[in-house]
C-alpha cells in the first residue's frame, strides 16, 4: 500500500539536527564573545569552544552522510548549494579561528587581534546565515522552507551563544551584567519569532501533522525555554547574591531550548510535501471534483 | 530542442501497478525502493467516493531543486530534460531527497535483498555496489532511450528505446515522448486534454503532466 499522506522524512535524523545545534550555538558564540567582550577579556575560551562545537556538528553530519570517504566532494558546488559554501565558510571560519586563539586569546592582547576576532565574528555570521539557507533551500520539507523559519534560526543561534557565554562566564572570568542583559532580550525575540513561524506554519501549507508536533511542544518551550530565562537574566541583573549562578542557569535554560527547538523542526516536524491532486479524473458520466490532498482535513477537498 | 517527458491519463489507470512490478523488474531496486509507483487514493464521503490511481516517480523537472541544492554536482540536468545522478560523485547526504518535493529520491545505505542478508541468484547477477549508500531514483531508463539516436529509433514510438512502465501499462494510461515536438503523442495529449502538473506552484516545471479530463 502506498503512503500519500506527508510521512515524516528519514534522510536527517538527530544527526543532522546536531550539526544545526552545534553550528549555530558555536556562531551566536563567536559573534557573542566579539561583541560584548571588553578589551583584556580572554577571548580564546570562547573560541576554542565555538570551534568544538561547530566542528563537533559538522563531524555528526559527515557521520550521516552514506559515503564519507568521498566527503570532499561537498566543495564542487559553490554555485548554487547552500551546503557546499556552508563547507567553504566552515573552511575560513576554522582557519581564522586557529589563528585568533593562538595570536590573539584575549582581546587587545597583540596589535590586530581585534580584527581578527571581528573576522570570525563575520564569518560566524555568514556560517549561521548559510545554516539557515540550507533549511529554507529544502523545498519538500514544508516546515523548513518556511520563510518565517530563517530569522528564527538566526536569532536562537544568538540565543544560544550568549546563553553560553553566561555559561562559561564563571571559567573565563567574563561579566555576567552584559551578557544577561542581551539574553534577555534575545529570548524575547526568539519567543516572538517562535510564536510568527507557529502562525504561519498553520496558513503556509505546512501538513497538518507537523503543524500539531510545533504545537504540542510551544507551551513548554515558551514557558520553559523563554520565560524562565527572562526571568533569570532579570535576576542576575538585580543587586543580589549568585548572579553568576543565575547567568549561568539562563543560560543553559536558554541553551537547550534552543536546541529542542532545532531538533524539533529538524527531525520530528520534518513532514515532506505529500502528494495532492487539483482535480479527479473524469471517468464515464462523472464529473470533475476537486481533487484529493491526503494528510489533510477531509482529504483536502 | 528535445523536452522528454512522461504523461499520465488519469481516466484510464487502474493501478494493476504493471509499470511498478516492470520498473523493478528492470531497474533491479532494492526492497523498499520504488522508482515508479501508483497511489491508490479516495476522493469523497460514503456513498460519494470515487478512487483514484496516480502513478508517481522523479517528475525530471526543469527547476530541479534537487539538482540546485546537491553539494556535489553528482545530480545533473541533461538537455533534453532528463534530470541525472552520478554515483560516483554523489556521497549520500541526503540533502536532495528532502529538497525533492515528490519524495521521489531513495537512498540505501546498505545492500538489501528480497530475501534479507541472501542474494538470490538474479539479484547477485543484478547487484550494483555504485547504487548503494548514493541517492538513486527513477531515470526515465535513459539507458534506453539514449539508444534511439544511434538505432534511428523514436522514444514513445518504438518500445525498444521508451521506458519500461510505459511499454508494460496494459491501459495506455502511461505514454513516453518528447514535448517540443508537436507531432508527438505526447504533444497530442497535452493540447487536446484538459491536464495539470502536481505541486506546480512551487516553481518545478515537472516534466510529468496528469491527463484528467477532454479539452
């Protein structure tokens, strides 16, 4: 029996979500640590564990990919596959990144290291833009084509990365004010582009199907992932005791939401397109109706 | 220019799946992957229910957003229209199968028989490690219709050199033929039909139009 209704893709599985997850957490910190450090503040505690993360889920993707020996040929197609300059970009990112945490590890410390972290911080930007292209490039999955998706990967890659910038603020000696304070708003972004990408997943064409997995889980993570961390932030901000404890608590709250979220859009509202027909065939003395769109209320008709 | 492409008459198909059991048989795919396959659908509430038989595959599209999004160049577009993969090139990410909007693309990560881990002897005549762990899909038998040129034959005239599910529809529902040519049977169909191409608007240009209804 053949399926029509929109199935649930297996080609990417948590695999490839982890890729999404390490690569825009390890950008949004990059960009993060380049914008809010102050000058003297060590900067290669961050890099170095930007580089991990991205590197860690690049390295998950190529453990999806069927031939990984033949990996390199993911560079051939600059000009029109969002994954093969996502690879050239991951490239340059890697070897400016090396070269700032081994030149430059603190901010200021060598004449020119501020524009060496500036450049990471720029191609961190284009690696989590190419990311987000990469989704909205795929065309049969409805839930990620969705144009609303792209601002929301951008800004829970932010998210994340402040979010693990509060977390390493106690090991790197970073202040909490600053990054809680941009935290704070940054969830309320994420919360809101979070709600925008629900609204117009639902007129967008999107199955059913994937629409109800984004919506089982909105509560808990609007809740959860965003209002908990706001209020967080908020407390690290106020003049009491443990704001160090309480950023770092925003910011691992504010961390895995975000990647929930990617995961949840990634594998399991990953619906493909289905198949529907405009009309019905007519046959003998029938007369043409509108045709089937299975996998959606009374068959789309 | 040639423009191969493949139309379906929704009036006639019955899904007998002939053309799946043909395009197996032919292409040698492992279980599970269906280049060519019918969906059986309903239309309608009791007692207005009407079904209907939709054969689907690779829709070899002008717009291939499976060929835009490939990493690695090994899905390529030929120019009469015929959207290739190759294996060699390709490394199995996955990434084209998703971007395909007629969930038409397979992949196999490992080699899997009819029978589980045992070949049967056909099937190790038959097997092609260069298919396994690569993005595979229906090719519109292009080995067969790139023998026409050399054989002065015409895909969707001569049998020898139009695809296998075409040749085996026992309704006629399925034709084979290049769209450019206006002697065509397909060129035929298409202007004295009332036709439509799945999912259209998502800017594909499918090279596989549906028959439903006389002009």
């Amino acid at each position: 029996m053949s399926r029509n209704a929109p199935w649930r893709q297996t080609n990417w599985d948590w695999r490839a979500a982890a890729n999404f997850m390490g690569g825009g957490a390890g950008a949004g910190l990059l960009i993060a640590a380049a914008i809010v450090s102050a000058p003297g503040d060590p900067f290669w505690p961050h890099a170095a564990l930007a580089l991990l993360l991205i590197g860690g889920g690049l390295a998950s993707a190529w453990f999806e990919i069927g031939r990984p020996l033949r990996a390199m040929n993911v560079f051939l197609h600059p000009r029109t596959s969002w994954m093969t300059r996502e690879s050239y970009v991951a490239v340059a990112l890697f070897a400016v990144g090396l070269v700032t945490v081994l030149v430059a590890p603190r901010s200021g410390a060598v004449p020119g290291g501020g524009a060496l972290i500036w450049a990471c911080a720029v191609l961190a930007a284009v690696y989590l833009f190419t990311q987000t292209r990469i989704l909205a490039a795929a065309r049969g999955i409805p839930a990620w084509r969705e144009p609303a998706l792209q601002p929301l990967m951008v800004v829970t890659g932010l998210t994340e990365g402040v979010g693990l910038m509060l977390v390493l603020a106690p090991v790197a000696a970073g202040a909490v004010a600053g990054p809680a304070a941009v935290l704070l708003c940054l969830c309320l972004l994420r919360g809101l582009a979070w709600l925008v990408y629900l609204r117009r997943i639902e007129s967008a064409g999107v199955p059913p199907a994937a629409c109800a997995v984004l919506r089982r889980a909105s509560t808990g993570l609007i809740v959860v992932g965003h209002v908990l961390p706001i209020l967080l932030s908020f407390l690290a901000l106020q003049p009491w005791p443990w704001p160090t404890g309480l950023g770092v608590l925003a910011g691992v709250v504010a961390l895995a939401a975000g990647w929930l979220l990617k995961y949840l859009v990634v594998t399991r509202a990953a619906y493909n397109q289905g198949f529907a027909l405009p009309w019905t065939p007519v046959r003998g003395a029938g007369d043409a109706v509108a045709g089937p769109r299975p996998g959606w209320p009374n068959g789309g008709t | 220019m040639t423009r191969y492409v493949m139309v379906a008459d929704l009036r006639r198909c019955v899904g007998c799946q002939t053309c799946t059991a043909a395009c197996k048989g032919a292409n040698a795919t492992p279980p599970g992957v269906q280049w060519r396959q019918v969906l059986d659908m309903e239309v309608g509430t009791f007692p207005d229910v009407r079904r209907v038989f939709v054969p689907v595959g690779c829709m070899h599209c002008g717009e291939p957003p499976c060929m835009e999004v490939c990493p690695t160049t090994a899905t390529g577009q030929r120019d009469d229209g015929l959207v290739t993969i190759d294996y060699d090139l390709c490394i199995g990410c996955g990434y084209c199968a998703v971007a395909c909007p007629y969930q038409a693309r397979h992949i196999s990560h490992r080699a899997a028989f009819a029978y589980g881990d045992q070949a049967m002897a056909p099937e190790v005549a038959r097997f092609d490690e260069a298919r396994v762990a690569v993005a595979t899909k229906c090719t519109f038998c292009v080995d067969r219709v790139d023998k026409a040129k050399e054989n002065g034959l015409v895909p969707g005239v001569d049998q020898e050199v139009t695809p296998v599910c075409v040749n085996s529809c026992i309704a006629g529902a399925l034709h084979f033929g290049d769209r450019d040519d206006p002697d065509s049977a397909v060129s035929s169909l298409l202007a004295e039909n009332a036709t439509f191409r799945m999912h259209e608007d998502l800017g594909t240009d499918p090279g596989f139009h549906y028959v439903w209804d006389s002009e």
